[in-house]
C-alpha cells in the first residue's frame, strides 16, 4: 500500500520519499485498522507502476537497512515483478 524511504549520510538523516500505491481491491476494515490507509486514501493512491519507478529512481543503488528486512524485501520484490 505504500513505500517511504529515507536517506541516511554521515549518520544525519537526508531526503526523504513516500507514497502510497493503488491497490487492486482496497483493505479489509480489518486490515485498514493495522496500517491506517483507509479505503479512500487507497483509491486515491497511485498507480503501482509510477509509484514504484519514481521509488527507483529516488533510491538508486544504495544499501538498504530496514526492519523487518525480510518482509519489506519480499514485499518491494513482490510489487516488481508484479508492476515492473
């Protein structure tokens, strides 16, 4: 539903990006109480595929840190291969 990322140089937080991404069917009411995106904001949200490639290019080639690394990865991964 949505990707954020921000920069870290020198220990000192950077740019910073976010957007929230259209999904095919919007959340359960269930789900929409976990992360807070409800089913207007999802409507409103963005094509994955421009989401994902502007996210791209604001990323580049750094390293990544995140937490839960596992999940998010799989995730981004997910949305990829799926959009891109």
């Amino acid at each position: 539903l949505a990707v954020g990322a921000v920069e870290v140089l020198g220990g000192a937080l950077g740019a910073s990006f976010e957007t929230e991404l259209r999904p095919e069917r919007v959340s359960t009411a269930d789900n929409v109480l976990i992360h807070g995106i409800g089913h207007g904001r999802q409507r409103g949200a963005r094509e994955p595929v421009e989401a994902l490639v502007e996210f791209l290019a604001f990323a580049g080639r750094p390293v990544f840190v995140a937490h839960p690394a596992a999940f998010d990865a799989a995730v981004v991964s997910r949305a990829l291969r799926s959009h891109l």
